[in-house]
C-alpha cells in the first residue's frame, strides 16, 4: 500500500481520466483525494462526461483506501478548479502528490516523489518536485538536478507550506518584483521579458481565468524558492488533443512523451540550481520560436517591443512620437 496521499483532479474527460485513474490504481494508494470541476452551464455535453467520470470512481476499491470526493457544484474553470482542488487536499494533508486528469505517471514517479518529500520536507528553500525533463540531457551526478521550477506542473508533489505561498491574483507583485526575482536566479532577459508579461497578463484576467500554475510558479520565484526535477522523463502529457484548453497540438514537444525508469535514487551532493537545465527547458517549452534561426528572424520585433515597453506606449510608438 503507498502511505504517500494523491490528489486527482478530473473534469469531463473520462477517457483521459480513465488512463490516469488504472495508473493510480496499481500504486493502492492508502489516502486518495478527488476532485472534480462542475460542468459549465448550457453545454449538455458536460453533463454526460462528467458523470461518465464520476461512475469510474464508483467502481469497487480492493485494498483500504481513506477516499474523499469533492464534486464541484459550478464549473470553476481551468484556474480555480485546480486551485480549489489543491488548496482542498492541504487542508488535510501536509505533503502529497498532485496528478491532473491529462498526466500519466511513470511506475517510479510516486517512489520518487515519496522519497524526496521526505528528505526534503523540512528545507524551506525547496518547494516543489517536478517530473518533466524534456532535453535528454544529465544535469550533474544525481537522478535529479535542482532547479528554479521553471517546469510544467501535471504530475507533481509538494508541501502545505509550499502551497500556502500561492496567490491567485498576486495583486501587489510587480513586473519590477519579479525582475529582481528572475535576478537572483541569473536568468537571461528573454525570460524575464517573458514572465513579466505573463504576469500582466495575471493582472489582467490569469488568461481568461484559465491559469493557476503560472501564479504558482511566481509565487515560488518571489520567495527565491528551489525545485527538483528528474534527470529522466517521469510522466507523459496525453491532453495535447482537440479537447484541451491551453494546446491542442498533438506533436507538441511535451506531448506524450517516453517515460524511463529512474530507481534506486542517487542523490546530489549539494543543492545547487542548473542555470542551464532552467535555461534549455525555457528554450524549449516557452520560447522555442525565439531562439536560433528564427530568433534572429523575430529580432527586430523584440527589439521594437522593448523600445515601446521603454516608452510606455502601446500600439506603434512611431504614431505616439509623430
């Protein structure tokens, strides 16, 4: 029986769910969490799939498992329906692992994540444990390197005192906070051009109240907090489908990736961040298009953006001088 407690959280998509859901039940987890967003309001088709998601977890459990179930009575979208779900679980819980209804685990994931909450559970500086690693590439001498936790968040694990940093509005974070954050971590200045804005965007409407881990992430970087990440792939993205809300496209880099295997754990010798595993993931999952031949194609517009960002104008800012 695994003693380390998962949270699952699902909507209306029960084929998904259902692949999720087979993974977890071969670990027979002893503390399982569920939680479900509403189906959105005139769309009968919610309806139908969500309750074809609720009749998976009616099936019969064979081992003694401490379940719980939130079904959300109103759809509270893809920002506060994981947030609510998540702050729900650390009301109970003091660490666990967090799945979402697209992130299939690999076997040695939930060892994993068990093993390092444990050791690191008492580190303030260390906030999160991650599972993507998409460059094939080994940063330092361990399993696993440590990062800024500039990573996706599909499958993962954290702690209450992690999670009690999060803020969903951050209202009274600055671009200048965040900066100054991104400073600490040596980041280069495409990434703090890049996270800047998404905080405006934050500011604006968290991405059409789509966005709970981005707020999550700055959070984690405004404590000049550390996360760990693996030296090989420990979980596979199948929600990069029609059905997705952020990305639908199938041959995504973070679409269905190979998973491997990743036991026993070697662990580094000291906690030190990978500029250049924070760096090549930034390349390759945010940014990819502003990089190499077609950043220098993209040049004169970053360039014209950072004059009108100088200036304070929107639109052209040719307009504005003329």
């Amino acid at each position: 029986m695994f003693q380390t407690p998962i949270l699952f959280i699902t909507f209306n998509r029960p084929n998904h769910t259902r692949r999720v859901w087979d993974v977890i039940k071969k670990q027979q987890p002893k503390k399982l969490y569920i939680f479900q967003d509403g189906a959105r309001k005139g769309i009968d088709a919610d309806l139908d799939k969500c309750k074809a998601v609720q009749s998976i977890f009616s099936e019969p459990i064979n081992w003694e498992c401490e379940l719980h179930i939130y079904h959300s009575d109103d759809n509270l979208g893809c920002g506060k329906g994981p947030s609510t779900g998540i702050s729900w679980f650390f009301q109970y819980e003091e660490q666990g692992i967090i799945l979402e209804d697209d992130a299939i685990p690999a076997p040695d994931f939930f060892n994993y994540a068990s093993e390092l909450l444990d050791k690191y559970k008492n580190i303030e500086e260390i906030k999160v444990i991650g599972s993507m690693h998409l460059d094939g590439k080994q940063y330092g001498k361990g399993s696993y390197h440590f990062s800024m936790a500039n990573r996706n968040l599909c499958a993962w694990a954290t702690w209450k005192r992690s999670w009690d940093l999060f803020d969903y509005y951050l209202l009274n974070a600055t671009p200048q906070d965040l900066s100054r954050a991104f400073s600490y971590y040596k980041a280069s200045l495409r990434e703090k051009e890049y996270w800047c804005e998404r905080l405006k965007e934050i500011h604006k409407d968290r991405l059409g109240e789509s966005s709970w881990d981005m707020q999550f992430l700055i959070s984690i970087w405004l404590q000049k907090g550390i996360g760990i990440f693996p030296n090989v792939n420990l979980s596979s993205n199948i929600g990069f489908d029609a059905e997705a809300t952020h990305t639908s496209t199938e041959n995504y880099i973070a679409a269905n990736c190979k998973m491997h295997d990743i036991l026993p754990l070697v662990h580094p010798e000291c906690i030190k961040i990978s500029r250049n595993a924070d760096l090549n993931y930034h390349k390759l999952y945010f940014q990819p298009m502003d990089y190499g031949l077609n950043g220098l194609k993209r040049l004169l517009f970053r360039i014209n953006k950072r004059i009108k960002n100088a200036l304070g104008i929107r639109g052209s800012w040719i307009k504005k001088i003329i």
